[in-house]
C-alpha cells in the first residue's frame, strides 16, 4: 500500500540558508500535516491543511511557510535557518478528521 | 486545547516481564484515541486505536490498550515484552477545534535481554 512520501531524507544547511521539504501524502487523504521533532522531543505540530486550504497552525515560525499544490503534495519552505531548527520533520496524511494519521519517513535537517 | 499527560518518561524492563504505560487526556467528550511507536530512527507507527465500542482495543504486536472513560486514561500494556520493543511509545488524540494530533511527551522503553 502507498504510504506518505517524503523528501529529501537527510538535509544538511547553513546557517540564513532556505530548505523546503515535500511531502506527497497518501492517495485519496484530504488532510496533510507537518510536524517538527526535536533530539528526545514529542512531535510539535506545525501546519495542516484540509482539501489544499491550510486548516490550522500550530508553533510554526514566522520563517516558515508551507503549501498544498493540486496535485496534494506539500512543501514545508524554511527560510534564515537557525541552528535550532535542526530537527526531524515529519509530514503526516489523514482520510478524515480525527483518525488516524499516517506518518512519512520524515526528513532529518540539520542545521551547520 | 487538548493535553495529553505520559507519566513514565523512561522504562527499563528485562525481556517477558509485563508491560504498562500511563496516557491520560484533558478532553471530557468524545474523542478517539491512539497509541503511536516510534522505533530508533524511524518515524511514527500507529500501533492501537480507540474511536468507539469496546474499550479494550487490541493492537499489532501483542499490544493492547484499554480506554477508561472515567478516569480519561488509555492506558498501554503488553503481557509479555521483548527486546525488539525497545523504543518511544506516543499516546496523541485529534485536538480541540483544530486539525492536528496532540502528542504526549513520550515513554521511552528500553528491554534488556
């Protein structure tokens, strides 16, 4: 069965550099949500977006910003890295409100 | 907003003893309920769900959970673990008002064999 696709895996960046991230969630799911995770940290919830509109947000940066195109992929754009932002971030699809999601293979960025 | 309250933050347990990990949540009405692992490395899989009916669900891996309403646990046990257990255990339930899962801070399982 397909499951949440994410990209890239491993991303490593500079300090003031940009990063995005994409996410191409489980066919049919109407609900796609970013998480950010820290070292030894519980998922932070960041975005979310329902049928390609974004849906709520949650601690999420002023420097980042994310979409959901037509085709219900989504990209998570980071701008002025800071260390801190070293992270996994984990992208997340649902058929519905309220049930369970499912979780991509996240991208782990790191921060230089 | 929904809480979710995980109160072993770090369990060590020899292969076959029993396990239990506490999940208590804030929300009063109905709510579903979930149990997430996450194995060194990997990223979060659903391990056991409560949306509604019986409240002791049963999940893969020989784990099961029993929701409680009066006590507004969901508590996650294991008869009998092993060493490939070994990782972080997330309770979450859907937030308030809002599309996103609220995640506990975690329980880290460590089995020695």
């Amino acid at each position: 069965a397909a499951g949440v696709i994410q990209s890239p895996r491993h991303l490593i960046k500079e300090k003031r550099e940009t990063a995005t991230l994409k996410c191409y969630p489980i066919p049919r799911h109407d609900t796609v949500y970013w998480y950010q995770q820290g070292p030894g940290q519980d998922p932070q919830f960041l975005i979310s977006f329902y049928e390609k509109m974004q849906s709520d947000k949650g601690s999420i940066p002023d420097r980042f910003s994310a979409q959901q195109f037509s085709d219900y992929h989504s990209e998570l754009n980071m701008s002025s890295l800071e260390l801190g932002d070293s992270a996994l971030y984990f992208c997340a699809s649902s058929g519905q409100a309220n049930t369970e999601a499912f979780f991509g293979q996240g991208t782990r960025l790191t921060v230089v | 907003a929904q809480s979710v309250s995980q109160h072993n933050h770090h369990v060590i347990l020899s292969e076959a003893a029993s396990l239990e990990l506490g999940c208590n949540y804030s929300y009063g009405g109905t709510v579903n309920l979930f149990w997430y692992v996450q194995y060194p490395g990997q990223h979060l899989q659903l391990l056991l769900k409560y949306f509604s009916g019986d409240p002791l669900v049963k999940g893969i891996k020989g784990f099961e959970a029993e929701f409680i309403k009066s006590k507004f646990s969901f508590n996650l046990r294991k008869p009998s673990v092993q060493w490939s257990d070994t990782a972080e255990y997330f309770c979450a339930v859907p937030d308030t008002g809002r599309r996103a899962l609220t995640f506990g801070s975690g329980t880290r399982l460590q089995v020695q064999p």
